[in-house]
C-alpha cells in the first residue's frame, strides 16, 4: 500500500527574472514524519516552502498539499500551520492580542489561544507588547501562531534562526513533542545537528534541485572503520591493504578513516588481516556517519554531477 | 457565534485597530482637526464677496454662515486636510501590512488575498466614518462657540433644512474619505512601502495637484484629489458635484483594479 503523501510536487520551478530558484524540484513528504529539509543558503528552501504556502507562485510544474492543487491554497491552508522566516506579528499589539487576530481571521476559536500559548509556554507573558518580547519568545509565538488551526501539516522555516544555545534545545523539545501530536512535520534549517535529533526524513536541495530525500536512518546507515596502527610507517602498508579490499580510505592525523563498511563482521576480518601482514593496530573502531558527512559528501558529489 | 467567512477579514483588521495609537490618530486628529479648520474658517470668514477662481470654492461669507448649511460650513472646508490624512492613514496601514511582514502571516490563515486586503480596507473604513461622524460634531459644537464671538446668528442652524445640509455634508465627507482611502490603499499595494507610498502620496496630493492646478485649468475636472474636494466641498466651478463624483468614482476604481490585479498576481517576499 502506498503511503498517504502529505506533500508532493513534480517539476517545481521558480525563476525570479531568468534567475531560477527552485528548478524542477520532486517532493514526496509521507504523512506522519518530521522533515528536516535542508540545503546551503540560496538552495531554494524558503521559496519552496512559501510556494507550498500560495504566498509565490511556481514558475512552472505541480504540486499538491494535503491532496490539494498548490494553486488553490484556499482549501488545505485551513490545515496547514506555517511559521515562514522571522516571526511577524503587529508590535503594539500584544502576543494574546496578535493570536486573535489571527484566529479570527482563520474561524478558530478564540479558546484555542491560551490553549497554543500555554503550549509553547508563553501564557505568563502573553498580555506583554509582543515588541518587548525577547527573539527566543518571538519564535515560540510564532509556533503558536502556526498550532492555532490544528494543523496536519506544520511548516516551519528556520525555527531556530538567531536562538542562543538554550533557546535551540528549547526549541528542538518543543518540536518533537509537537511532531508526537501527530501532524507532519515540514522544518528547515541549517543547523544539520539539530535536525539529525529531531527529524525522522530528509530532503537536501542544492541550487534549487533535489539532491536526497528519504528517512534520516538509511542515509545515516553508512559508517567507517576508523584505525590506528602501533607504528605510524605502517599507515602506507594498511592503506593499501584496505583499498584491496575495495575501502576509500583517507588518512586524518596518524589514523585511518575506511568506509563504506557493509558488515557487521567487518572489523575482525581486517584486524586479522592487518595481523597477517605484520601490522598491529593500536585502535579499531566502527564510526557512524554524521549527518554533516554525509551532507557534504552528497552536496560534493550533486556539485561534481552538475559540472559534468 | 462564528463570523462569516466573508468577514473575518473585517473582524480581524478592527482587533488590530483597536491599539490606542491607531484609534487616537483616527478618533482623536480627526475631530481635532475638525474643530480647529471650523475655528479658522469662522475667523476668517468675510463679510464681502470676491468672486472666486476657476476650480476654487468660494470663500466663506459671514452671511452665508448664518444660513442652515453654515453650521457645518467648516466642516465641510476641512475636506483637503481630512483627505489627505485618510489617505496617508490607510497607505500606512497597507503597506505596513508588507513592509512588517504581517501580510504573509495574514496569508496564512487567509490566502484569498482580495478577501483580506478588502476587509481590511473596509474596517479602517468603517472606523474612518465614525470619525467622521465625530468631526462633525466636535465641529458643530465649535461653530456654535465661533458664532457667538463673531456675532452670526444661529436660529437657522436649528431648522430641519440644517439637519439635511448637515448630512449632506457628512456624506459628501465620507464619500471623499472613502475615496481617499481606497488611493492610499490602492497606492500602498503597488509600491509597499511606507516611505516610498508616502513621499508619492503626500507629493501628488498635497502641492502636485494644485500646483498643476495654477498652470493647466483642466487639472481641476480630472486629477483625482481635487475631484475629491470637490465632492467633499459639494462642487466647484469647474466641476460640480455631480461631474465631480462620476470621475472621481471612476478614476478611484481604475487605480482599484490596478491595485487589484496586482495584489492577485505577485508574489509575497517580505
């Protein structure tokens, strides 16, 4: 059975004056999941997202949201929750006062104000001005903002942007409990730590094109032996001895780094041979990769198949 | 009890209204401004004719003061100054929305954006007419004190007929506050920014319009502006009320469409 498909576009594009953006970007966002999607400045993140919001509209190709044509906001923003960029809310008015509009404006009632700022823990301070609230309150009321509907699909768009390292701890929990509520979760960001923790999917876009998406787990299942030898002049022997074996290898300090591994009965089998070959290792280790590594190696070889 | 859908836009806009900055501007500066261009006009009203300019509304005559219109008289002449302050009231107000960001936050919740920019309009709009409605009467409470400094009798202000001029007036005023209001609207869609709207707004409005008055007789039947004070001042010379409305009606709503298309069509990047 296929999995109900929250988001999905085909050919996605926008160009602002021949300059494209987002160039012919597939999606396929699963119900369910929390998504980190991520990319280098300029990769296209925020006009995509605010593509999927009808606030700029495709250049070219399709798109659905909650089963809806992207052209027609109207019938799945009721369901949607969005925070784009910096939170913006009318700065005389305060944070109670700003939901209301806003949940005024989208038919929900005005009980689930308190409820959503009670939720992101602002209900102390929610009669201040929201111009004397501190960046870190800023974002929490525009998460409140983007939970006044119920959304089934939250958007949210560097949620993390200029928070000090509290503030992003504060934030990460507040997102996976929002992702346990249930909706599907849509967050970019820069921070790929961060969103190793939080996020279950991963879409990575470069220059506007796709460059992954699937679970964080299958792109994290790639790992390295990392070795050490007792002395340092056999580095050269055990490296050719692991390219035999069809490793990439790169030296770091007096170590060597060997990957993919595709067993779990990969170390034994090289420490043995090492042995064999006269070589004493003095650390064997298996590595996961990072998300970052990853990231980089992806983004490195999307640059390298684009200059082809 | 749920609003319809239709007037959320509405509901939403006057909760944001509601700040006291806002409302003081509006219900306090209107009123305020009434009363002093009452005071000035009363002062300064004479007690011979000069015959008026092409395009000039006749000045105020002592005499005509003591007829049923002349209790709102200076209401009515304070239509260019009203003017131009709804106009820069309702600029501010709608380019803010792009210049802060709010909009795409609005967006959200209410993506049919005509919708939304109309209600919006509309609610400043409504808020205006009552402070309109104020004006008047902070003006008509000055008149009477005026009246008693400058000696001019007021048994006709009293009579019936001065009820109907002072609701002539008052509709007149808030036909060309609503048209003032939907340029400044319009004008704030198309360029975004307050700054920007502003300086073309004030520029175009204020000295523009009546400079160009001075050296082309025409401007008075065609710039939007002076069609405006003609309606709120109940007709000119050289174009009567009638005329006045039809026009300016007409260029009010081209600028409308414009304003319309445009919102419709781009994108939101703020």
């Amino acid at each position: 059975m296929t999995k109900e498909l929250i988001v999905e576009t085909t050919s996605l594009t926008k160009a602002y004056r021949g300059r494209t953006v987002v160039d012919g970007l597939d999606l396929a966002l699963p119900a369910g999941v929390v998504c980190g999607f991520v990319g280098p400045n300029g990769a296209g993140k925020s006009t995509t997202l605010r593509m999927l919001l009808g606030l700029v509209r495709p250049t070219s190709g399709s798109g659905w949201v909650l089963g809806h044509d992207l052209s027609r906001p109207q019938d799945y923003l009721p369901d949607v929750g969005a925070l784009i960029e910096a939170p913006a809310f009318y700065p005389g008015l305060s944070g109670r006062a700003n939901l209301r509009v806003l949940a005024t404006l989208g038919g929900t009632p005005a009980a689930r104000v308190a409820e959503v700022l009670e939720r992101v823990g602002l209900a102390e301070r929610a009669d201040d001005a929201y111009k004397t609230y501190s960046l870190g309150m800023k974002q929490r009321l525009g998460i409140a903002a983007a939970l006044l509907p119920r959304p089934r699909l939250l958007v949210l768009d560097e949620p993390t942007n200029g928070l000090d390292p509290q503030g992003i701890r504060d934030m990460r929990g507040l997102l996976r409990s929002l992702a346990d509520d249930g909706p599907t979760v849509l967050v970019s960001s820069h921070l790929l730590g961060e969103v190793q923790q939080a996020c279950d999917w991963l879409v990575m876009v470069e220059a506007g094109r796709l460059v992954w998406s699937g679970p964080t787990a299958q792109l994290l299942t790639g790992s390295e032996a990392v070795l050490g030898c007792e002395h340092a002049g056999d580095l050269p022997r055990l490296a050719a001895l692991l390219e035999a074996r069809a490793l990439q290898v790169r030296r770091v300090g007096n170590r060597l780094h060997a990957g993919p591994l595709t067993g779990d009965d990969v170390l034994p089998g090289l420490n043995r041979a090492a042995a064999e070959i006269g070589i004493t290792l003095s650390e064997l280790r298996r590595q996961s990769a990072t998300l970052e590594e990853q990231y980089g190696t992806l983004l490195a070889d999307s640059l390298a198949g684009s200059l082809r | 009890m749920k609003a319809p859908a239709a007037l959320r836009p509405v509901r939403a806009q006057l909760l944001v209204l509601r700040r006291p900055a806002v409302l003081g501007s509006l219900l306090g500066l209107l009123p305020a401004l009434a009363v002093v261009a009452t005071s000035i006009s009363f002062a300064t009203a004479d007690a011979f004719a000069v015959p008026p300019e092409p395009g000039e509304r006749p000045e105020l005559l002592l005499s005509a003061l003591a007829r049923p219109d002349g209790m709102t008289a200076g209401f009515a002449a304070t239509s260019s100054l009203l003017g131009m302050l709804v106009l820069v009231l309702f600029l501010a107000l709608t380019a803010g929305e792009h210049g802060r960001g709010t909009l795409r936050m609005l967006l959200t919740r209410e993506p049919r954006r005509l919708r939304l920019v109309g209600g919006q309009v509309l609610a400043v709009l409504l808020l205006t007419w009552a402070a309109l409605i104020l004006a008047l009467v902070a003006s008509i409470a000055a008149a009477f004190v005026a009246a008693g400094l400058r000696d001019v009798p007021t048994e006709a202000w009293t009579s019936a007929d001065a009820l109907r001029a002072a609701g002539t007036d008052y509709l007149r005023a808030a036909g060309a506050a609503a048209g003032y209001g939907l340029i400044g609207s319009a004008l704030g869609t198309l360029v975004r920014s307050v700054p920007v709207g502003l300086g073309i707004g004030v520029t175009w409005f204020g000295p523009l319009e009546h400079l160009l008055q001075e050296a082309w007789t025409g401007a008075s039947r065609w710039f939007p502006g002076l069609l405006m004070e003609s309606v709120s001042a109940g007709g000119t010379t050289a174009s009567g009320l009638a005329r006045s409305a039809t026009v300016g009606a007409a260029l009010v709503a081209g600028i409308v469409l414009v304003a319309a298309a445009d919102l419709r069509r781009r994108d939101v990047l703020s």
